[in-house]
C-alpha cells in the first residue's frame, strides 16, 4: 500500500481543515522530532485558553530509554499504546499544576464543578498541542489508558502535579481515514 502523506500543510492550511483533517496517528517513521519544533508548537499552544487564565498545563518530552521504559511498563492494561508508543520518536506526558485551575485563592472551589476544570484546561490544551503539531506535519494520538502511577514515578512527577495524558508524537507514516462522526442533528440542539 502507498501511503501518501503531504508534510508541508502550514502554507494553505485553513483552521477548519486542521481540525478535519487531523487524525491519531499510531504509526510513525524514525525521523526524530527537532526540539526547537517542538518548542513552536509548545508555543502555538500556549494560545489555548485556560480557567482565569491560570495556564496550569505542563508538557514534559520525553525520548530514548525513558521513553521505552514507559512503553513497557506501563501500559499493561492496553498493549497496544505500548507498541505505539515504543514505535514513536518522541512522548509528551502532559501534566497539570493542581489546586489553581477551578479554585480560589482560599483553597475553595469556584464552582459546583469542583476540581474538575482542572482537567478541562489539560484537555482544551492537549488538543492545542495536536493541532498546532498537525499543522507543523507531525502526527500524534492522545493517550488515557496507561498505568499513572507507575508513569508518575517514571518520570518523578511531583505531589503538586498531576499527570493527565501521554501523546507519543512523531512523523506519520499512516494516513488512517477519519472515523465516522455523528450527524450534527445530534450534536446540537436549539432551545429559547
Ligand atoms: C481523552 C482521550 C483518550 C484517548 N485514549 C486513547 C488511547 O489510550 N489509545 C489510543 O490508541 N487512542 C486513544 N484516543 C484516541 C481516540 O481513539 C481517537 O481520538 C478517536 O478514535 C477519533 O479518531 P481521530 O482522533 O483520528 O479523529 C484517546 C482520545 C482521547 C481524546
């Protein structure tokens, strides 16, 4: 099968193909990430908004044996993200300074949603992250299912962090077809 894969989308790309046309990418080439790319589209992400604008989201790069060690060791309960992330060139463990996102100055929540927000912002920012890393031709898959403790201590997260996803990273060497989505009929109601 030939794989046909157009790197260089930054020229024509409209923010609605972007986020079209990115896919989870689980396959990738060996073609490392150059870290100073990696640094523009930390950046470009860095756009993304966040609870009263407390930008509580970390992303830590991780490559070489650590990365492998966490291939292999944590990802028991989904092989599959093992081999994914063994085959990628680079992982993003993305993390979270906690207690600000949702919370006020007290300790107290700011809302009923309590310390839910948190993740909210980690979210909204690790899809910044695949956009802006989809625009710049590298593929990615946002990943939930691994073992967080054993993760965490991998990578020495401290107490006053969370680690929420893995996202390995890398040059695509698969163009999967777009699952299919719900009709919009679904997605959206109007009420008055
Ligand atoms: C919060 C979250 C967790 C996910 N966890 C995994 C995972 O553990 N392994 C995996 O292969 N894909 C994972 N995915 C990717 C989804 O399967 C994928 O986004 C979905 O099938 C739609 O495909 P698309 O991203 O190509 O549009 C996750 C996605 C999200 C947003």
């Amino acid at each position: 099968m030939i794989v046909k894969i157009n790197l260089d989308r930054s020229v024509l790309m409209t923010a609605k193909d972007c986020i079209r046309e990115r896919r989870s990418i689980r396959k990738f080439t060996d073609r490392p990430v150059d870290h100073a790319l990696l640094s523009e589209i930390v950046e470009t992400a860095s756009y993304a908004p966040s609870w009263k604008h407390t930008q509580i989201t970390r992303y830590i790069a991780v490559e070489g044996d650590l990365k492998d060690k966490i291939a292999a060791e944590c990802t028991q309960a989904y092989p599959k993200n093992g081999e994914i992330i063994a085959n990628a060139p680079l992982l993003i463990a993305v993390t979270y300074i906690k207690g600000r996102s949702g919370f006020e100055r007290d300790g107290s929540f700011s809302t009923a949603k309590g310390a839910s927000w948190q993740m909210y912002d980690a979210g909204v920012a690790s899809q910044s992250f695949c956009l802006a890393a989809y625009e710049k031709g590298l593929g990615s898959v946002i990943m939930g299912i691994f073992d967080e403790a054993k993760a965490a201590s991998l990578l020495n997260i401290p107490e006053e962090r969370e680690l929420v996803a893995l996202i390995p990273v890398g040059y695509p060497d698969e163009a999967p077809s777009a699952p299919r989505r719900k009709p919009v009929e679904e997605l959206l109601t109007f009420q008055s």
